[in-house]
C-alpha cells in the first residue's frame, strides 16, 4: 500500500493551463480570434460574458454594429450591462454617458458638447467580426490582429450546399451551462480515442448509436498542417470498413466527423460539419461554441437534420445536470471524467502511458506556439495574406469502403 498520508498536490502546469492576459498560455490565445457568443444572442439588450478571465460587455447598436467593451463606465464604475442599446451606440444607465461599438463616448446628456470634445473620452474596447452566426473578438496587441481563417468546410465563398448558423456547443449558456475544468482537459479530449472504447464503452455502455461501437479498432496519431489528428480503423460486422478522422487545430479549434455514422453505406470523406472552439471562461471553466455547416436541400435548411452536438446524450440539461449522482456514477460520460480530473488538471502527477501519444503531442505542439509567441513571431494557423486564406484544409472526415475497397486501399489514407 502506498499511503496517502501527508500528501500534498504540487501546482498546475501554469504555462500550458492558465489563460489571464499576461501568462503564456493567456497570450497564445489573445493571438487568435475568439467566439464570444452566437451572432443571435445580440438582440435589444446588452450581454455580459466572461473570456480568457476577462468580462468583457457585447452589444449590437440599432445599425446592426458589434462592440465589445469594458464592463465599467469610464465616467464612474457603472457596468455597462445594465446600459440601453440605441442607434450610436450602448448608452450607460447611470448618467447617460453614450459609447459606440469602437468604444469612444460621444454623447454626456449632462454636460455640454464643448466639455464632451474636450475630454475625449474612450471605453477600452476589443475589436469583432462576426462570421457564421458567431460574434468574435480579438483580445491581443493592437494591430496584431490577423485574417479569421477560411477553413474550408466554412468557406461559402467555395460551397452552396450549406447554411452556416453559431451555435452553443453543450445547450443554453443562458441557464449556465458550462464544463467546470480547465478547458485544456476537453481540448486534450479530443485527440484521446482510447477514451472510446473504456468510457464510453466498456464503463458506460454504448453512448453513440452508429458503427464506432460495434468492435475494437486499430488507432494511431499523427500530426498534420493544422495540428493533431486521431485515425480510426473499424472492420464492421458487414464487411465494410470505417476510416475515420478527427482533428484538433491549434490552439482550441476542433472538428469531429458525425460520432452517429452508421456504416451501411459506402462513402468518401464526409467532413465534419462542425467548425468548434473550446473557449477558456477562466482557468477553471470553459464553453464550447461552434459554427455549424447545416445542410441545404432546393436552397432550404434541411428539416429533421441535428448537429453532431444535438445528438449527444440527451439528459444533460445544463452543468447542474437532472441526471442522479447515483446515475452518473452508474454511466459517466466526458464531463464527470473531464471534471473529475480537478478543477485544473495537474500534470506533475500524471503517469502518461502509449495510449496518450495525442495528448503528449498536443502539449508539445501548444509549447512550441508559446515559444513562438515569446520570441516575437507569429504562432501557427496565423493568416495574414489575403490570398492565402481560402478553403484552408482540415483534416477530419468519415469514410466507408466497401469490402474490396478495404483490401485495394489497406493503409492508405482515405
């Protein structure tokens, strides 16, 4: 027996797990452009969200404008959250004083123009876009902002077969729900398909409904122009074989191909039609959001068909689940493993076995970008040619090869 008397839990890895402005980690992500919250959040009313640590207020005037600003009103501490949206911009509920999306004050109904001018008055702001039924903003240096990425599967420019609409990941944040862990233990997630067979197999029984579950498959790592990828190789009972990728991008973008896929037809690359971020609220929870490629059928959303993410167990309801504690001991599924793990997962403590070749790279490639940063360069996925950024490819995908298919392609990538 090894005691656990006087045991003491060394720190977190600070560097790879802490996202405040300022840390390592903290500073990669400020290098990229964050989803904030679905573009259709922003309606009359401003919204408070907590990102990388920071609270930052968003809001859409009467133009149809986004800004993102500080919480507290620059004239005496009023939060923002509770101002009144108006055409010019978010107006502070306090004494008035009004801010465009840019953050400058540009009307103080009790004072006059001349003293208005005079001070010249800036909320701190951060810049948005808006792309895919998602509000983004960028929280890093001024005027470092790169392109946002035309990733192919989001790139209208090149498909009219979808319809792309924001969506929140695991349901309604409105009612709270989050993953209270370190965001980096879902990213980690990912790129662990091992976790298939025991959690959401062996220990919990069959959670996906589709040909993943019906046998052991073989399953390597490897990395690709983006990041990391899993590949997955299952013989199904009918003769034919699932080849499947999913693909972390660096630094907390992912892609899975439908977890549903049935295996009945034979098919080539069905790409995933998700486009998904796992967004650091704080150091201890974390949200998902996503862009959803939603098919078209004669010009028209397709009626019937979910997202990947609305297929996913269906009795969660928000972070304080309706499921028993007793149910979830019973059938555990990645939240209560992920947050099992502790609020921050400590890494000192691990003992990293073969079958965690995903996370080891994953890490690996994270630090790599932090030192990229630290030396003054630009980190990987950082787009700044115009010409560069179109139908950027990524690299998670179904296929189905029939039983001569699999014999003709053994190895290949399909």
């Amino acid at each position: 027996m090894k005691s656990a008397y006087g045991r003491q839990t060394p720190p977190p890895d600070y560097e790879l797990t802490c996202v405040e402005a300022g840390s390592p980690m903290g500073e990669l992500l400020r290098r990229y452009w964050q989803p904030v919250c679905p573009s259709d959040e922003l309606k009359d009313l401003p919204k408070k969200v907590k990102l990388l640590g920071e609270e930052i207020v968003v809001f859409r005037d009467k133009k149809g404008r986004v800004g993102a600003l500080e919480p507290h009103c620059a004239h005496r501490g009023a939060s923002l959250e509770w101002g009144r949206v108006e055409e010019g911009g978010l107006r502070c509920c306090y004494h008035g004083w009004l801010y465009d999306t840019q953050g400058q004050c540009i009307d103080m109904p009790c004072e006059t123009e001349e003293f208005r001018k005079k001070m010249d008055i800036w909320q701190e702001a951060y810049s948005t876009l808006e792309y895919g039924g998602l509000v983004f903003a960028y929280m890093g240096p001024p005027g470092t902002a790169p392109l946002f990425p035309m990733y192919d599967i989001v790139d209208t420019r090149y498909r009219d077969d979808v319809e792309l609409r924001g969506m929140r990941v695991w349901g309604d944040y409105s009612a709270g729900y989050v993953k209270d862990c370190n965001w980096l233990q879902h990213y980690e997630n990912i790129v662990d398909p091992y976790h298939l067979l025991v959690l959401h197999k062996m220990i919990s029984g069959e959670q996906f409904v589709g040909s993943m579950m019906q046998g052991r498959p073989e399953l390597s790592l490897e990395k690709t122009s983006l990041g990391v990828r899993y590949r997955f190789v299952l013989d199904l009972p009918n003769g034919n074989r699932l080849v499947r990728y999913v693909e972390c991008v660096v630094p907390n973008i992912f892609l899975i191909a439908n977890i549903h896929e049935p295996g009945i037809a034979p098919m080539r690359k069905d790409r995933a039609s998700e486009l998904s971020w796992v967004v650091p609220i704080d150091n201890e929870t974390m949200r998902g959001l996503s862009i959803v490629c939603w098919p078209l059928e004669d010009g028209v959303a397709k009626a019937g068909w979910s997202p990947r993410t609305a297929a996913e167990i269906p009795e969660r309801a928000g972070s304080s689940t309706a499921r028993s504690y007793e149910e979830r001991q019973r059938r555990p599924d990645d939240l209560e493993a992920q947050e099992g793990q502790r609020p921050i997962a400590v890494h000192s403590l691990e003992n990293l076995a073969p079958s965690d070749i995903g996370v080891v790279m994953l890490r690996r490639m994270l630090r790599e970008q932090l030192r990229r940063v630290e030396d003054g360069l630009d980190p990987m996925n950082t787009i700044r040619d115009p010409a560069a950024n179109h139908k950027i490819t990524t690299n998670a995908w179904n296929t189905v090869l029939s039983p001569d298919e699999a014999r003709a392609h053994h190895g290949e990538e399909i």
